[in-house]
C-alpha cells in the first residue's frame, strides 16, 4: 500500500476545507532577535557562554531543557543536583539523565 497517493486523493477532494482567511493587511513578519550560527552536518551550531565558559551549542528548536554531558558540566562550574522524587528524564536517544544544574550568572549580569 503506499499512502502518497491516498494523501494527495484526501487533499484534492477536501480543497475547501482547507481554504484559509486571508491575513489582515497590517498583519506583517517583523524580526524580533538574531542569532549568529554555523552549520555542520545538518546541525545549526550557536557559541555561547555557561558561566563564563565558551562553548558551542546545537540548537534544539524541540528540546524542553538544553541539555550538555557531565565534562562539559565540570568545564563550566556547573554543580549537579538529583532530579526530585521518582522523577524520571530521558534524553533523545533514550538514555537516563541522572541530574540538572543552573548556570550561576546571566548574559544579563555581564
């Protein structure tokens, strides 16, 4: 069976259904923020600063945390502290995270 076909027979017979009201005219894309970025392999890399320490980020537009492994917790002078309760967090790839750590300072702090 193969469900491109079934997709595009739903579509073209719902086409009103999906029809959309126009946008009002004063309704226009502004930008709110930039962020300098590169990409390797696919991935938007961000530099930023955990304590005062460089590091590079991946941007995780799904991610509920930012999320780094345990050196680069120690790097940044970050203290891990157990998750509370039975709670229980696993990563992306289904591993356990065993704790989480706050940053000491903000951007806004420099």
């Amino acid at each position: 069976m193969r469900i491109f076909p079934f997709l595009l027979a739903l579509l073209c017979s719902t086409g009103p259904a999906l029809a959309v009201a126009p946008f009002r005219e004063d309704c226009k894309l502004e930008r709110q923020a930039t962020l300098p970025f590169t990409l390797d392999h696919h991935h938007i890399n961000v530099p930023v600063a955990v304590n005062g320490h460089a590091f590079t980020f991946i941007l995780d537009t799904g991610g509920v945390f930012s999320a780094i492994n345990a050196r680069a917790a120690k790097d940044a002078d970050l203290t891990p502290v157990g998750l509370a309760g039975n709670m229980r967090v696993r990563d992306a790839g289904g591993k356990d995270i065993s704790g989480v750590a706050r940053i000491k300072t903000s951007p806004s702090a420099h």
